[in-house]
C-alpha cells in the first residue's frame, strides 16, 4: 500500500531560472536531465528521500507546453513510492479506490511509473513509482 511520497513535479517555464532558485534554496545541486519521451527536461532535488522534480517543455509540441498554457506554472504530478506497482494496482482497482487507463512507463533515473486516477483527484496526476534497482 503506498504511504509515501517518492516524487513531486512541479511544471515551470524556465527551468534554468527556476533550478538556480531552488538550488540557493534547497543548498543542493540538482540533477540535470533531459525527458525525450516528454520532451522536456528536468532538475530534480533529493530532500531526504522525496524527490522535487523541476520540470520544463523543450518545444511547442511537449504535452507539457499545454499543460502550462492552460494553468499556469505550479505543482501538477504527486507520486506515491511502491514496491509493487503491479500489486498495488491490483488491489486499489478490486477495491474500487483507485484505476488506471494508461501503461506502466519508465520514469527518470531507475524509477518505473503508472499513473493513476481516483473517483476524486482534484487537478493534480497521481501515480505510483518503484525504483526498478531494488
């Protein structure tokens, strides 16, 4: 049953801007990494063991350029660390909590992910994410 957050994106327009200012914040440097699948790219902060994940569209065709016109910069993706996608998503779907109407997909770093859907998910992507090296 996931119970913790692995991941949190967060959609911006510069991402040079936006990881320079994170960084002063956070006193780390992030990992730097581009998403072709998204066609985006990323910084992402380790704090503690949760992921901050800058995130920015690299063209006008990245699914994310619509995703910022249409609301603007700011937290879009929370993922709820697993360590059995498969298993989880069984048991959240019997049970009626939870569904999916997408593939599994490989995420940064080692991090396999499935996006998932409550009956009440506000406007905010939830998934479920396992570190595939484990």
């Amino acid at each position: 049953m996931p119970k913790t957050i692995h991941h949190i994106n967060i959609l911006v327009d510069d991402i040079e801007k936006a990881s320079a200012s994170f960084s002063r914040f956070l006193d780390v440097d992030p990992i730097i990494e581009s998403l072709p699948i998204r066609q985006a790219i990323s910084a992402r902060f380790d704090c503690n063991g949760i992921w901050l994940v800058l995130v920015s569209p690299l063209t006008a065709r990245s699914p994310l350029t619509q995703i910022i016109g249409t609301r603007g910069e700011g937290v879009f993706l929370l993922s709820f660390e697993s360590t059995d996608i498969d298993a989880d998503l069984e048991r959240l779907t019997r049970d009626s909590i939870a569904f999916s109407d997408s593939e599994k997909r490989k995420g940064a770093d080692d991090w396999e992910v499935q996006d998932i859907r409550l009956p009440y998910c506000l406007d905010v992507v939830l998934q479920l994410c396992q570190s595939i090296s484990k």
